[in-house]
C-alpha cells in the first residue's frame, strides 16, 4: 500500500521531527521507543531531512510563497506476506523500493529523506523528495509539485511500482500489494468540490425538467378549445390558442435540444465522479491502518 502527500516548508519542520525522530515524546501509541534505533535512512547524504532541503533549493528555482509545496511523502508500507519473512527480505523489499522511487523522481539529489521505520506497528518507507522538473522557458530547473505528480504519473504509480518489483524481487515478491490508481490526499477536497457541481448542476437539470409539466396544462387547455371537422380530420381552434400551441411547440424544440446537450454533459461528469469516489474509498479503506503514522504534527 502507498499513498502521498505534499509539504510547504512549514509543514517539512513538523515532517522532520517525526521521520528523524527528533524528540523521545510522541504522540503516536503506536511508536515503539526502544526499537527507534532500528530505524535506518536510505539516503545517505549528510543531514537531516531539513538541511538536504535547504540545500537542495539553493540549486533550483523556487518561488517564495508560503503555500508553494516543496516537498512530497510517498509513503509505502511492507506487504502482507513480507511481514514474516526475515529481515534480510524486507530490507531488500524497501531497497528496491527506494531504488525505484530515487529513478523516478530525478535521482539523489532530490532525495530529502528515506527513512525506514521499524518502530512502528507495521513497517513502512517515508521516501520524501524535492519536485523539480526542468524550465525549458527559463532554461533551469524549478520547484513544482504540481508538474512532478500530476495525474498521470499518479495513475500509473501503483502498476509501475508492482512491475518493477516483481521483476527485481521474484522470489519474494509474488502476490503483489498496489493494485487500482493512487489519489494524493489533496485531491479529496477536489473530488467533494465536483460532487457539489453535479449535484447543483442535476437540481437545475430538474428544475428544467419540470417546465414540461406547465406545456402538458397548455395542450390540454388547446385540446378544449379545438373543434374537429365534421368533415375530414381537420381541426379548428381560436387563433390565440394557435399562437400558444406553436409558441409552446418552438420553445420545447429548444428547451429539449438544450436538456440533452446538459444532460449528456451531466453523466459523463457522473460517470468521471463516480470512478473517482470509488477510488477515493480505496483510498480511504488503506488509509485506515496508517491514520497514525500520517498523523506528523500532533
């Protein structure tokens, strides 16, 4: 299981205390004190997780704002059928993992942190980076979280990772652990934000909806002031009541045309909606064993 997260640089001070474990005082039960000196960081650059940052963006371009996000969590914890394999086993599973995620997202240099908590209840791989990509504009490399995980990296995320782990680790990497597409955290408020738009949007389809039922009163009005022929299947009516019937038939063709084009429009969005909600529960069903390690700033 993974799942992602973005950080400013507010945020990252909090991060740091929790993945370096900078104080013996914490506030998740489930961090075992007397086996924090098992944990062990990937990355091997000086520092602590606050230090590489700031080094790092003394080489890239960043704009100074206090919501720019400048780092980002990946999070992926140790398989099921890893957690009784022996050590050795899954010490390579999060080498691999690392090694997989550094190529991604642009090597070590970006690399801010990669510690491997095993003083937790479920072991698991805090990989934070810096996003940079590079600005053909402006020929150099710059921050943008925005660019680095967008929407298609993190649809492919989850298959490419089991792939590549399938591939290095055959022998104990078997089952498989990331299935469907993964959701950044942030992106919840996106998908409640789209859940309202379509609900305002099917009450105003609604409220069309029922301009049908004042044209059905017309006709029915029209139909009492019509006389048939006796002769042939002519039908002859007051010119007012003429005048209302093609008025009513020229404003339906348009009111339909119109209905159509929003309802179509309508169940694509539901149907968009509907693929993201379901992810978003998977999302939120994995993330129900991890709500205490994610929680860093308690």
């Amino acid at each position: 299981m993974a799942h992602v997260q973005k950080f400013t640089r507010g945020n990252l001070n909090g991060l740091s205390i929790h993945l370096d474990r900078k104080t013996d005082h914490h506030s998740n039960e489930e961090i075992d004190p007397t086996k924090t000196y098992l944990n062990v960081d990937l990355c091997q650059k000086e520092g602590d997780t606050l230090s590489r940052l700031n080094d790092r963006l003394k080489e890239v371009y960043c704009m100074k704002r206090d919501d720019v996000k400048v780092g980002c969590n990946w999070i992926v914890t140790l398989p099921k059928n890893l957690k009784e394999q022996n050590e050795s086993d899954q010490q390579e599973f999060f080498e691999k993992t690392y090694e997989f995620l550094s190529e991604r997202y642009g090597g070590e240099k970006n690399v801010l942190s990669a510690q491997v908590h095993l003083d937790e209840t479920t072991p698991h791989l805090h990989f934070v980076f810096t996003p940079v990509v590079w600005d053909e504009k402006k020929q150099r490399e710059k921050v943008s979280a925005k660019e680095v995980l967008n929407r298609n990296d993190l649809q492919k995320f989850h298959g490419e990772l089991d792939t590549f782990l399938k591939k290095e680790l055959p022998n104990i990497y078997k089952d498989g652990i990331l299935n469907g597409e993964t959701i950044e955290l942030d992106s919840v408020k996106e998908i409640k934000k789209y859940a309202k738009q379509i609900q305002e949007k099917k009450e105003d389809l609604s409220k069309e909806l029922e301009l049908f039922s004042k044209p059905k009163k017309v006709v029915e009005q029209v139909e009492k002031a019509s006389k048939k022929s006796l002769f042939g299947d002519k039908v002859t009516l007051p010119y007012s009541e003429f005048e209302k019937l093609k008025t009513l038939s020229l404003s339906g063709i348009k009111l339909k045309t119109q209905l159509d084009q929003v309802s179509e429009a309508s169940k694509k969005d539901l149907t968009a909606l509907r693929k993201d909600v379901d992810l978003v529960e998977q999302e939120k069903t994995e993330l129900k064993g991890q709500l205490q390690q994610a929680n860093y700033f308690r």
